[in-house]
C-alpha cells in the first residue's frame, strides 16, 4: 500500500505546534523579565493573552501559509519568514487587545516577545529541519526507487532525484527505455537492463516504487506500468509526460515535481498512522499476555525438548526486505534439517510447505500450543518493532520467495501480518497457493482500518475453536 503525501496544513502540523510553544515561550519569558515571576497570579489575565496569541499563530500560518516550502528555505528566507509570521501574529494581537479595552498589557512585554519570538521561531525551525533531514536520510523505512527512464536522460534525471536536500527515498536503479549495455552503470547506479528485458531485478532487489521520467512527448506502454502495479509496487509518472489520467491514478509531489501516482491501494498518512497506532497499542497488550504465557510454556518445552524455547527464522517482509520473526519453539531442534526429507509430502500447491500431522512438531506441548496459536506470541514484538503489523500477508521464508513467480510478488507489497484474511478464511482447508495470493491480493486492495478490526475480531474466534495451525 502506498501511503499519499500530505497536503495542506496537515503537511506541516509539526511546524504549526513548534510556533505556538515557542511564541507562548517568548510572551512567558518577556513577562518574567517585566513583572517578575512572583507577581503571576497578580496579572492572570496574560494568561487569556497567551491563548491569543496561540490561535492567532496558527491562523496566522493558515493564511499567510507560513510553511510553504518550509524545507527547502535557507537560512536568510526562513529568518525572513519567521519575522514576518512573527510579526503579523502580534500586530494582530495588539489590535485585538486594543479594540477589547479589557485589561492593561505592557507594551514592553509585547516588545520583548516580539523579538524573542523571532529568535525562538527561528532558531527552533532551523534545528527541527536539520533534524527531520538527518532522520530522513538514514531511517529503516526510506522508499527504494527504480527509475524507468531513457540512457540519453539518466543523468539529468538522476542529479534532480538527488538534488533535494530532504528526501524519504533512495534510488536504487535505472531501467531504460532503450539500449542498455550488460553491466553498464550511471553515476554509479546499476543498470537493470531495458524495460521490455529481464524483470528478475525486481525480486532480487528491495524496490518499493517506480518513477517513470521520460523526454516529453514519449509515452511509456500502459502494459510495463500494469506489470508493475501487479507485482505490488507504486508507479509515479512525471506528468512531464502525457499519460491518461483515470480514477486509478492520484496527484502526488514526488522530488519537487507534480506525478501521477497509482498502485493496488493508496491510503492517506492518517489511515497509517491510525493502523500504526492499533499496532502499537495491539502490541503491549500482546507482549503482556506472552510474558504471562512465557512463565508456563517456556518450562514446558524445555522439559519436552531442551534446548532454546524461542525460535527466530530469517522471513522476507515487505518489498522483499529481509527481518527475523520471533515464535514460541514449537518443534524439535532439527526441524529445519528434516524438511527436506518432507518435501515429497508437502500438501501445498506452490512454494508454501504445509504437512498434516507433521512429525518435526514436538509431541504435547508443540501441538498444543500450535492449535491453540500460542506459538505466535513472540510476533508481537516484530508488530513492536515495525517489521510486522497485526494484520497482513503471512511472511515467506526466504526459500519460498526465490520461487515466486512475478505475479507472485504483490504479497510481499505490504507489511506481513500476524493475522489476516487467509488465516481466517479456512487455512487448514486451503492446499492451493494461488488461493492464497488471491486472498491477500483481496485484503490490500481492499484494504481498510474496519476490515483489520474485522480480521483481528475473526482470528479471536478462530483461536477460540482452537482452529490454528496444524
């Protein structure tokens, strides 16, 4: 799923709260200068001054939209608009206590939180952007890019992409439209190959979207853009080139520059956040109950099989980045060696490995806790962590992943989950692993925060009939 960008004030809420606490701080500074610390509950009218003054900021900053491009000003522009912002908040301030004629406010306060203002308003947007810059360039979730572009227009369209100063992506790779020599590189970024060529680069690397940014009045074929939209990935097209805008497609800014964007599914960051949110919370619940659960089951399968009680396995997330998940250790400390003498009766149809009655399983304790999903605890700390969600596509091992096939791939488009909608649409019963990427295909494009309350409230039911694993 791609998360759109934020538009309007809500893009830059962060800069709106940091004004109003550095004005409220500079109007409490200037008035401790003045009247003294002592003398607050003497003049609480400054308090009412001080709500004022806040929302006067933020309308401030709605309709003189003071943080328009507020990540790209330098220096001498922001001091700039920090001094206007500033100042049109307290002159409308003054003439708001002038027309009430309510109480007497010193005009030396308003001076001395005039000026101060400007230096807190200043000084703190500098060191939040240095800060949201550093953290954008090294954070864990940064977007890999592919660029689809021609061998003549790799350049340019290279120094643009990394040109921005603030940047959520990396570029990870060029696919021309044209001839592309075996090995070639740009600015020393690999060269995939031509669009029309070899797809394997899509399962061998972690690609999360597709620019596609040819010379105007070039079009590229709606058949390699539905082929990656397929795979699960997000195609922005430089609106540089002429495209056929549809209901399917979505007005985004990708690196300073209008595109159109489309995907399987496109949310707004607040239905993200909001799913993050239930994560986090869904999270602590979880890890309470597994360190309930741990003081029983750990004993257990220790006595049963000694060796380590967890169990953590190398699983390929999302876009094909690898991470380690966490379970309770459900079968014997062999297991993994004895798979492939299993193989022959795998009862699935594809890459995925199922076996009823599986003999690796420990006897007791590992059937139990597998029927009864309590193996799956542990998980919470990757949903914890942000390697997982509580709903989504079931991980692949790496193993099953090298075998997908290209339209295999838009299961791993998202962050896997602990539950989702084929565990609970009858997985016991389901053999056919094209069934299975037919349902998560269902779940992302049909993705929404009710429909992960419903999944999560369907697990819960299922666990309950003790209808997990086999």
């Amino acid at each position: 799923m791609y998360t759109r960008a934020r538009k309007g004030w809500k893009k830059h809420i962060d800069f709106f709260l940091l004004d109003v606490l550095m004005l409220e701080l500079s109007l409490a500074l200037s008035y401790w200068i003045r009247h003294g610390g002592n003398r607050v509950l003497e003049r609480g009218f400054y308090y009412q001054l001080g709500m004022i003054v806040g929302v006067t900021s933020i309308f401030v900053g709605l309709g003189n939209e003071s943080y328009r491009d507020i990540l790209r000003r330098g220096y001498a522009k922001e001091l700039r608009a920090a001094f206007v912002h500033v100042s049109l908040t307290y002159g409308l301030d003054i003439v708001a206590t002038y027309f009430t004629k309510g109480y007497y406010y010193s005009r030396q306060v308003f001076l001395m939180a005039w000026f101060f203002g400007i230096f807190f308003c200043y000084g703190s947007r500098c060191l939040w952007k240095k800060l949201l810059i550093r953290n954008g360039e090294s954070k864990s979730d940064e977007r890999n890019v592919l660029l689809v572009t021609t061998s003549r227009k790799a350049k340019k369209a290279i120094k643009r992409l990394n040109g921005s100063s603030f940047k959520d992506y990396r570029l990870v790779g060029l696919v021309f439209t044209d001839h592309a020599e075996p090995g070639l590189t740009v600015e020393n970024y690999p060269v995939f190959g031509r669009i029309d060529g070899d797809t394997s680069y899509l399962r061998e690397n972690v690609i999360d979207e597709v620019l596609i940014q040819l010379p105007v009045g070039m079009m590229l074929e709606d058949k390699y853009i539905n082929m990656f939209v397929q795979t699960g990935l997000t195609v922005h097209v430089d609106l540089g080139i002429p495209a056929k805008a549809s209901s399917n497609y979505s007005v985004e800014n990708f690196a300073g520059k209008v595109v159109l964007t489309r995907g399987m599914k496109l949310v707004s960051p607040g239905e993200m956040f909001l799913k993050r949110l239930m994560d986090i919370c869904g999270a602590v619940v979880g890890l309470i109950l597994t360190g309930i659960v741990s003081i029983f089951v750990i004993p257990a399968i220790k006595i049963a099989d000694p060796g380590p009680a967890f169990f953590s396995q190398v699983r390929v997330g999302k876009n094909g980045r690898h991470f380690k998940i966490y379970k309770f250790r459900s079968m014997y400390m062999d297991a993994e060696e004895r798979k492939a003498e299993l193989m022959s009766q795998n009862e699935m149809q594809g890459p995925m490995f199922k076996m009823e009655n599986d003999p690796r399983i420990i006897k007791g304790v590992g059937d139990f806790i597998r029927k009864t999903s309590i193996d799956e605890l542990p998980q919470f700390w990757n949903v914890l962590n942000g390697t997982m969600s509580l709903v989504g596509t079931r991980p692949p091992t790496v193993n099953e992943y090298e075998q997908y096939e290209m339209e295999h791939l838009k299961r791993v488009s998202i962050k896997p989950g602990i539950t989702g909608m084929w565990q609970t649409s009858g997985r016991n019963e389901i053999t056919d692993f094209e069934e299975v990427v037919r349902l998560d295909t269902e779940y992302i494009t049909n993705w929404s925060l009710g429909l992960d309350i419903k999944l999560l409230f369907k697990t819960v039911m299922v666990v309950f009939k003790r209808e997990g694993s086999k």
